[in-house]
C-alpha cells in the first residue's frame, strides 16, 4: 500500500458466497476500504483453496468441510493454511471476526502487526439469556456464563482492542474485564429511511392486510416490526403483547416483515393473533423503506441487539418505538420518543404500547426525527471509524 494507506487482513470464519448479514458487512468494509485508499484482504473457509478479487479488494479462501447444519457454510479448520495466508499478506493489522477457531487462529499467528479482535454479536444475550432470562434474570444468566466471559477475556487478551457496535456493549464488556473495548458505532443507509416517504395508500393497504375496514383507517394505528424468526426476537412476547394491548384499542394492526429458522411456528401464532399480517421477507429495500415510513410506530421484542438496526431504521423513518428495556435497542431509545418494558413480558409490553399512544403524537413525532438527526449514523461513519482506528494501531505499532 502506498505511504497513507494499510493493508488490513479480516479472518472471517463465517464469510460465504450466500451468506446474510456477515457476508453484506464485509463486503461494505471491502468497498469502503478501497474506496479510503486501504487494501482490505478476507481469509475465510470456502469449498477450495483460491484467491478472487471482489469490492475493491480480495477474498483469500481456504478449503474447508461444509458445516454439518448449514451447507452453506464451511469450516474454517485449517491453522496451519491460515497462518500460511498471513505470513504471505504481511498485514498492517488483522482482524479476528469470530469467538471460535477464527479467533482464536488470528491470535496465535506469530506476526508483528496489531491485532483487533470483532465483537458484534452477544452469545449469551442471544441465547441462554433468551431462554432463562425471565425465570433467572438477566443479570443471574450473565453469572451463571461466567465461564464464557472468561473465555472471551482470554481470548480478547491477545488483541490490541476489542471492536464493538456501541458504547453501552463497551461498558458491558469492560464490566466483564475485557480489555481494550472500542465503541465504533454501526450505522444505516440514512438517504432511504424517512418520513417524507410516508405512503397513504400503502398505510391503508397494510392496514386491510391486518384486518382494519377503510373506514377506520383514520383512527387506527399502524405498527410494524421487522424481525428474523429466531427465539432471540422473542415474537411470541410481541404476539401476546399486541393481543393484550388490542383489548383496549381494537383498531391496531401489526405487520411483521421478516422470515426465518421458526417461520411455521410464527405463521402459526400469526394467524391465530387477530390485527397481524405476516409480509414475510421482502427483498425490495425500497418498499421496505416506505412501509416503516408509513406506519405509526414500531414494537420491538429482542433484547439481544449489539446495534438496533431496524431501529435505526424506525427512527429515520419518522417512528416513535416501544421496545425491551436491555440491549442494542434499549441504547437507541430515550423517553423523549420511546416507551421501554422488561424483555419477554407480554404485559408489560401492551401497557406501553399504550403509554405510547397516550402521549402527545405530535411531540413525539419531533422528537423522533431529533434522534434519527443526532443519534443515529451511517456505515460511512462507521467504516471511516474502523479504519481511522486501524490506521492508528498500526501507527502505534510502528513507533513502538
């Protein structure tokens, strides 16, 4: 790389061809990277050994076996060809984006370059807090996983700093001893998501979907959730909440956009919950972007968010939001446009549907697009972050 820019090295343990939210993010960072004059290089486990460049920058793969659940993955089992790959590259600095073997292989690579260790997604959060947080608490489960937060403090030692997608998950992670936290907040696609998109007949469209007569529609109130069917969204808490909230208010409707591993058991529950139209995935960004706009809140139940990206999408769409009271969520909300309630309890949820709807609409509506202004930012911001955060480690390193 020329004297400004630096060769940055990703070993990406779950990087793949038809791949979601992982695959999307690298291949912004690969772009981005080129884009600033920096050389972004991508490790990761694929069906044989070869090199491809892609997005301004390269993809090295590894050959690996398919992964036993998910063939469209494969395993990144092969130390000895990882480290190979970066003595070869000589990075300026590497990233580890995984807790398992990706890690723990860009650890223990013997070369001189920092090392920044990617922690975008909560394990516990997702899972066991998921399931025993509202027997346990919250606070409970993260002591009974202590073993894990070991683990992770083990394994984040060995970087120079611990990248995180918010401030709120590097106080946690400090909380838990892990060194070197470093906040560099996510962002979104701000020029799509606004109000000014909002759509009446696509508001009153959505609303017969759900069930509301046309004569209603001036009166009624419109949420929407945008959700992967995975135990960790909690819906079933957000079913049982819009039904308990609707008692009061029988002329709301929910849509939920989104698809995935629980699809029948979600259709199921959504067909039995009266006011809920299922939209399912639906890949057109811009549709998306006009149906947030032209709703009249969102309701949110995952309380394992790093960053809120629908929230964030919500927000800059003109949305005032009831959302759970922990979590990447919980960061983007603030009693000036949101109403919180402790995560999985139904109840809780519909009574602050209900406090949101109480309030003044038009001060919540300013504001929301207060927050969407200040508080929320773009993958621009955040890769012009990342890299000005690698530049400075490696300038670090250097003058050591």
């Amino acid at each position: 790389m020329g004297s400004s820019g630096i060769k940055v090295v990703d070993v990406a343990e779950f990087y793949a061809d038809r791949g979601g939210g992982v695959r999307t993010y690298i291949n912004q960072k690969l772009a981005h990277g080129a884009r600033l004059g920096h050389e972004v290089v991508v490790i990761a486990p694929g069906p044989e050994d070869g090199h491809e460049e892609r997005h301004g920058g390269r993809i090295v793969w590894v050959k690996g076996p398919p992964m036993p659940f998910d063939p469209r993955y494969y395993v990144l089992w092969n130390e000895k060809a990882v480290h190979a790959a970066l003595d070869r590259e000589q990075p300026d600095v590497v990233e580890g984006s995984s807790p398992w073997s990706g890690g723990w292989f860009a650890a223990r690579w013997k070369g001189s370059a920092p090392k920044a260790f990617i922690f975008h997604q909560d394990p516990v959060a997702v899972y066991p807090q998921t399931l025993l947080g509202n027997a346990l608490g919250m606070r409970r489960v993260d002591q009974l996983f202590g073993w894990y937060w070991g683990y992770l403090r083990r394994l984040a030692s060995r970087y120079q700093a611990t990248v995180v997608s918010g401030h709120w998950l590097a106080d946690k992670l400090r909380s838990f001893g892990l060194p070197n936290p470093v906040a560099v907040p996510f962002g979104i696609a701000k020029e799509r998501f606004s109000p000014s998109r909002r759509n009446r007949a696509i508001r009153s469209r959505l609303l017969e979907d759900c069930g509301i007569d046309s004569r209603r529609h001036d009166h009624a109130t419109l949420w929407v959730n945008i959700s992967r069917f995975h135990p960790e969204k909690r819906l079933g808490t957000l079913f049982k909440g819009f039904s308990e909230a609707r008692k009061r208010r029988p002329d709301m409707g929910l849509v939920i956009f989104g698809d995935g591993p629980m699809r029948k058991w979600v259709a199921k529950r959504a067909a039995a919950t009266e006011g809920v139209h299922l939209a399912g995935f639906v890949p057109d960004r811009e549709f998306i972007a006009d149906s947030l706009a032209s709703a009249d809140a969102m309701v949110h139940g995952s309380a394992a968010e790093t960053y809120g990206l629908v929230i964030a999408e919500g927000l800059c769409s003109g949305l005032p939001l009831v959302v759970p009271d922990v979590g990447g969520a919980a960061d983007l909300a603030s009693r000036d446009y949101a109403e919180v309630y402790p995560p999985g309890d139904a109840v809780a949820c519909a009574a602050a549907m209900h406090r949101l709807l109480d309030r003044d609409q038009a001060s919540l509506k300013a504001a929301t697009a207060e927050a969407a202004a200040q508080r929320v930012g773009t993958m621009d911001d955040h890769f012009d972050g990342l890299f000005d955060l690698y530049v400075k480690l490696a300038r670090e390193r250097r003058t050591a």
